[in-house]
C-alpha cells in the first residue's frame, strides 16, 4: 500500500518525456509504475493533462529573515516559492540581521526559517573579508556554498577583491566548499557612476550605462582564472549577458568545475523597459538589450546554466520608489535595485521558453532541477524523478493561461516588474515530499513543514 499515487501525468526529466505512474510512501518516490499496473494508495491525485516536473530549486532567493522581515519574511516568501513552483529555496546571506557569516548567524536563520517555511530551503553562507576563519563552520551547520561579492554591495556585507577572492578559494578548496560570486566589476562601476554623476546625469540610462557588460565580463574572468588557479569549486550568479555566458561555457568545456545561473528576467525583460518604467525593472547586473535576451536563451538551451534563479530581492514601497516629504525624487542611483519575481519565475520560464521558442520542457527539469540540485550537493535528494528522492513535483498546465496580478502575490510588499505580464503554461500543483502545497496558485500547506536541505554525503 502507498501512501500517494499520481497519475496519468507526463513525467518530465531532464533526459526525456513519458507516460507513467507515480507512487509515494512516507514523503519518498518509492515507484515509478506503468499505466496498466494496478496498486492501491491512500490518496489518487490525477494529473491529466499536465506536465510532471520533477520539483524546481531557486538557487538564488533574499528572504531578509530575520532582521529585516518588512522586507519579506520566511512565511511570505516561502508561500510564493510554493505557489510559484519552487519546492526548494537556497537562501542568501546579505539583507538578514544578522548576516550569516558565522555559525551562530547560521543557527538564527535555521532556527527562524524552520517555523515559518511552506518549502524546503537550503542555505547560502556569507563570504567577506573578516570570516575566512568562520567557513568551514558554516559549512558544518548546512551552508551548500559561499556568497561574495566583487562589486559594489548592501552595507555590513563588505565585497572581496580579487586578493581576498584568491585567499578565500584556498580556504574553500580544503574543505570542498563553494564559492558564489556577484560578478561585475568594483572599480569599473564606481567610476562609471562618478563621471555620469558629475556630468549630470541621473536618468535611468544613466544608471543603465553605469553597469555596462564589460564589468560583469571583467569580474567573471577573473573569478575564473582564480578558480583555476586555486581548484575551487566556483558558482557565478544572476549572468546576465550572453558574453558572460560564453566565458563560463568555455571554462566548463576545458574542465573545471564552474556553475553559473541565470534569472527569468534576463530572459524576458530589456533594458529598453527600465527606461520606459523605471524603478520596478532596477536590478544589478541591469537588464540588458532585446538582441542579449534572446542570445542568452541559447546558453539555457545548451546546459551552460545551473539554475534559473530569481534573485528575489524584495523592498518597501518608500525603498522602490524614493521619496521626501511625498515628493518623488528623480535619480535613478537611489531607488532599491531588485527584483521580487519568486512566484512567477516558473511559469515566465515556462512561456518564454517552451511555448514562445519552443525548447522541448526538458530543459527545465535539467537546468532548474537536476543540474542545480548537482551544483549545490543536493542530487540525490532533490533535482530529479527517481526512486529514493523526495517526492517533489510540479505540475504545469502547458495550455492554460496566466496574468500576475499584485493581488494574487504572497509576497509581503506585493510590488514586482512581472506584475501585468502574462503568458501560457500554469503551474497547477505544488507537491513537497508527497503531500500538496499548493494548487491553482493558492496556499493549501502548512507553514513550518518545510525543513532544511543539506549537502549529500
């Protein structure tokens, strides 16, 4: 007797798409069955029509938990994973008081995230220049890997330069820990915005213009020929310019262990639109061009990537869009630079690149499941549908229409570019560990039933 069977769903992996039968006991793929063998179950849950995944991971998230939960909190932010299509979230360390850049820091954020999550969640640990003495112990409580940055960043998570960045892979290197980068360019960038500042210029080309691709370029190549110097595993986040994505697939094909992610507003957004909208469409890196976007869809379609993250960085209203006693000021430097696009990363993948470019949607189950569960140690319990791994899945409805509405967004502060953007492709159904989560975008799970994921042995 199992506890769960679905059925009459076509099962997407990352290496094909078949008819089949799945059951579940005790939170377990415990067999993958043909249509035809008949078994009994507690529980049928007909997926007729849809698409099984194999449960999404967002590699990148900033759930500010604690410490800065007027922002998002972990019961916001996980109900949006949830009803997004995210059954697991690796958390990051900035925008949380306290950082987590040391042991103690890991236990408070484990410690508030395990009461509130809808999903399961992993954890970034911080990467700065005071706590290469903290590291392995970070690595102990859970941390799947290690987040710097080498650009300008939030205050109290000071950046690296490419000296500590070198100091701080060796450290890495002798215990098998990853390194995660932020990658654009430090002094490329500050320059930038001292001269347009100085000229006069505040607008969002301006701001646009100040984080030009060639200090992502700069940033990324030489994270990675320190990595190659060092032997250090190395993950570079949010990629958001086909050149970038070129530098890291010439680095994987010589060998070395490089991962890198991109985010769905990259691959539907422009830059042309943060000029036309402004401050809901500011992120760093920037969107980049329409001819970019569609050029880095073809690194998604090749396995480059290792994740599709949201880099779900949320804010307040007053932080979006800056103002002083009611009036809003007109420099694009100061408003909050970041994206909330964790609910609807899912089904803008799904749209832009099954339906809109026709990629078979095993792509999906490869780069947002398997090959991110691989990147951060998680395969094995996570990233695929086998027997033995956890029985998370995703159902997408490939015909059915969707419109993010503000009101339908579990987020805290209900503010996201994505708001009125629509497309085809649902997800329908969340399942964590064989139970329902969510379904028709609405919260049916309990806070507090998502549980920390840790690196396989």
């Amino acid at each position: 007797m199992f506890d769960t069977l679905i059925k009459n769903g076509k099962i997407v992996t990352a290496e094909e798409i078949y008819q089949a039968n799945i059951a579940i006991k005790d939170g377990k793929i415990a067999a993958i069955l043909a249509e035809d063998i008949a078994v009994e179950a507690d529980t049928e849950i007909d997926a007729e029509g849809n698409y099984v995944f194999p449960g999404f991971i967002d590699t990148h998230a900033h759930l500010n938990d604690p410490g800065y939960e007027w922002r998002e909190n972990y019961s916001c932010g996980t109900a949006a994973a949830a009803a997004g299509g995210y059954t697991t979230i690796i958390d990051m360390p900035v925008q949380n008081e306290p950082a987590v850049v040391n042991g103690a820091a890991a236990d408070a954020k484990i410690a508030a995230a395990k009461e509130k999550a809808y999903v399961d969640f992993a954890l970034w640990g911080g990467l700065i220049p005071e706590n290469f003495d903290c590291l392995q112990e970070m690595e102990e409580r859970g941390c799947v890997a290690f987040k710097s940055f080498v650009s300008p960043t939030a205050p109290g998570f000071s950046p690296l330069n490419y000296g500590q960045a070198y100091e701080a892979m060796q450290v890495l290197k002798q215990f098998g820990g990853k390194a995660g980068f932020h990658c654009e360019d430090f002094s490329t960038i500050v320059h930038c915005e001292k001269v347009l500042k100085q000229a006069g210029k505040t607008d969002w080309n301006a701001f646009l213009d100040s984080r030009p691709v060639v200090a992502e370029l700069i940033a990324t190549t030489a994270i990675i020929e320190l990595a190659k110097a060092t032997g250090c595993k190395v993950h570079i986040c949010h990629v958001s310019s086909p050149d970038v994505a070129q530098k890291i697939k010439e680095a994987q094909q010589e060998g070395y262990d490089i991962t890198a992610e991109t985010c769905p507003h990259y691959l539907s957004m422009s830059r042309e639109e943060v000029i036309a909208n402004g401050a809901l469409f500011k992120c760093a890196p920037p969107l980049r061009s329409r001819a970019e976007v569609e050029r880095l869809w073809d690194y998604v379609a090749d396995g480059t990537f290792s994740g599709i993250g949201s880099d779900h960085s949320p804010s307040t209203y007053e932080e979006k869009f800056v103002e002083i006693d009611g009036k809003k000021i007109e420099n694009a430097f100061d408003p909050w630079g970041g994206m909330s696009g964790l609910q609807t990363a899912v089904q803008t993948v799904f749209s832009e690149g099954c339906v809109k470019r026709n990629l078979s949607p095993t792509f999906m189950a490869d780069v947002m499941a398997k090959k991110a569960a691989k990147a951060f140690g998680i395969y094995g319990q996570k990233g695929d549908i086998k027997i033995g791994f956890d029985a998370d899945f995703v159902f997408i409805d490939p015909h059915q229409d969707w419109q993010c509405k503000a009101e339908d967004l579990y987020y805290l502060n209900k503010m996201s570019a994505f708001v009125g953007k629509s497309g085809r492709g649902a997800v329908v159904k969340t399942i964590l560990r064989g139970n329902v989560v969510a379904e028709n975008g609405k919260i049916v799970g309990r806070s507090g039933y998502g549980q920390m994921v840790k690196k396989q042995k």
